[in-house]
C-alpha cells in the first residue's frame, strides 16, 4: 500500500534532528514488523487523557501491536474518556491558574491534568459502581484476574453502553479488549481504581488477593516474551517511569536470574520522552545505557526522539497506518 499525505509530509520535510529520528525510527518500526517481529508499546504520563486513542486503537486493530504496558490511569483513563467525554473541561489557560482557581475545579469535582479536567462524577464514580460489581463477583467466587482482564470484562460486558459518549472505535482499550490484547500494569495501585480498590480492602469488603499483583504481572512476562520472541520483540516507549522500566526488565531477570542464555534482547528500540538526560535519571537516561543492564544488545537498532509524544505518537503511528 501506497502512503498517504501525513506520510508523504514526514517524509519530506522531517529530515534533522528529532524530526529525522521520528522517520528513522516509525520506518524501522516497519520494517521489524515486516521481519515478523512482535512490537510492545509502553506508555506512561496521560496519553489516554490525550485521547491517543483516536488513532492507537487502529494499530491495535491492524495488529501493529501485540503487548502493551501502561500504567494504571492510562488503563482506566481511556475507559473514563469513552463515558464522560462531554463531561471534561478543557482550561487552555492552565499555566494562569492559581492556587484558588485549582480549589474551585476541586469542588466542582473536575480533577485537571494539565489542560484537560476529568470530571469526578462521571467518569470516577461512574466506573466504580460498575467495576465494583465485578470485583466482588470474582472475590465472592474466589477467583483472580488481572487489573486488565477486570477492565475487559466490564467493556465486553456490556454495562458501560448506555453511558458512550465517543465513537466505539476510538477506544484503543475496547479494541484491546475484542483481541484480548495482553497488557501488563506495573504499579496499578497508583491509580484511581487501584485507590478505590485499596478503600474496599481496607473496608473488608474485598480481598487484597483478589486482584492478582506486579509479581503476577512478572511471571507473566517472562512466559510471553520466551514464546513470541523467535522473530525477535521491539520495544516502543512513550514517555519514561515504571511503565516502561518494568517490562524491559524481563530481558535480564530472564537471562541473569532464570540463566536462560539464550533469551534474545529486545530487538528494536525507541523512547519518546521530553526527559533531558541527567544524573540518575531513568526517563532521560540514553538507550546506550540499557546495554549495560543487558536489556538490548549492541545492534540493537536504537532511537531517541527528545519531544512532546502527544505530537510524536501520533505522526509514527500516522506513519506505520500509511496514513
């Protein structure tokens, strides 16, 4: 398939600097998919609340991605944007606020990340009412799933329909869930829901065990990646922080601590991230680096685009649709 005008734009005109590193890397991408490699996307920070699910959800229906990990909002944020969207309040003047003006969003209920309030009511306490149904019909049961999998139940289900307030197909959560796409969660409890199910715990109305944890999430990883990584397994990291920490580290817990020698690297990587490098630093630490903790290797082919990934994600996914 021929490619269409935002690629041909790219193509064009992004020929330096981070522009350039955003074509090497999306082309690279392709050509990994190409080989018949496996590609996981990692995000952190607020992408869903950036609604990247307009056009992520379309990678996954073209099986453009066959793993992702992501943090616990992103996880639910999509969900929350998918049945309040006419409920959230744009503040494009965000950097003018002050510290009264962020006590009156509180008690409108209306919880701002950066540009954009998620409004408490509809979005928060609108899953809640319903995910709690699920967690207690599991915990009743004595049965264990996954943050992702309790979130795939309650979209597959059906409960949220009549709440729908964007186009089905721009939640790339609801097109991972139909695929059963596999998700990992690292840190889950540092979410909204991880929170409210933190509250039931404490409460005594569910048990902690009933949802299954980070470790869980580990083992499961290190049984993936050994049996999908014969044609190799690219890493795609938007954003910095555990969501991409935690799953590139299965690499080396498998090679060092399991001794299987002969686990392949990652075979591809690329970081968007508006991190400068620094001292100590994870998010802004350059891929070179992830050498010497033996998650890629020296050919690893290896990018590093230092920008906005509300505006790179987009563009190579634009790229890799032949958009």
């Amino acid at each position: 398939m021929s490619k269409g005008p935002i690629s041909q734009f790219i193509e064009k005109h992004y020929l330096h600097f981070n522009s350039a590193s955003l074509v090497d890397a999306a082309k690279a991408y392709e050509q990994q998919l190409a080989n018949g490699a496996k590609m996981m996307v990692s995000m952190a920070g607020a992408m869903s609340t950036a609604e990247i699910g307009k056009i992520f959800a379309e990678i996954i229906r073209q099986d453009k991605v066959q793993i992702i990990s992501c943090t616990g909002a992103n996880l639910e944020e999509d969900i929350m944007n998918l049945v309040a969207h006419s409920h959230y309040e744009r503040v494009p003047n965000y950097r003018d606020l002050t510290p009264q003006d962020e006590w009156d969003l509180l008690e409108r209920g209306l919880n701002r990340v950066t540009d954009t309030c998620i409004p408490e009511h509809e979005a928060f306490r609108r899953l809640q009412k319903h995910i709690y149904k699920i967690w207690k019909d599991a915990d009743d049961k004595g049965e264990r799933y996954f943050p992702h999998e309790f979130m795939y139940k309650m979209l597959l289900s059906g409960v949220l329909e009549e709440y729908y307030e964007i186009d089905l197909k721009d939640s790339w959560m609801y097109a991972a869930a139909e695929k059963n796409l596999p998700i990992i969660v690292p840190g889950w409890e540092d979410s909204t829901m991880g929170n409210i199910f933190a509250s039931y715990v404490i409460k005594g109305d569910l048990k902690a065990s009933t949802m299954k944890s980070g470790i869980e999430y580990m083992t499961f990883l290190a049984d993936w990646y050994p049996k999908n990584s014969s044609n190799g397994i690219g890493f795609f990291q938007i954003g910095g922080g555990i969501a991409g920490d935690f799953p590139i580290c299965v690499v080396p817990m498998l090679y060092q601590d399991m001794e299987m020698h002969d686990i392949p690297f990652w075979s591809y990587f690329c970081q968007i991230s508006d991190s400068t490098t620094s001292y100590g630093s994870y998010s802004g630490a350059v891929p070179n680096e992830k050498i010497t903790w033996g998650k890629l290797d020296i050919k690893t082919p290896k990018f590093i685009i230092e920008s906005d990934a509300t505006i790179v994600a987009p563009l190579i996914f634009a790229y890799l649709l032949d958009l």
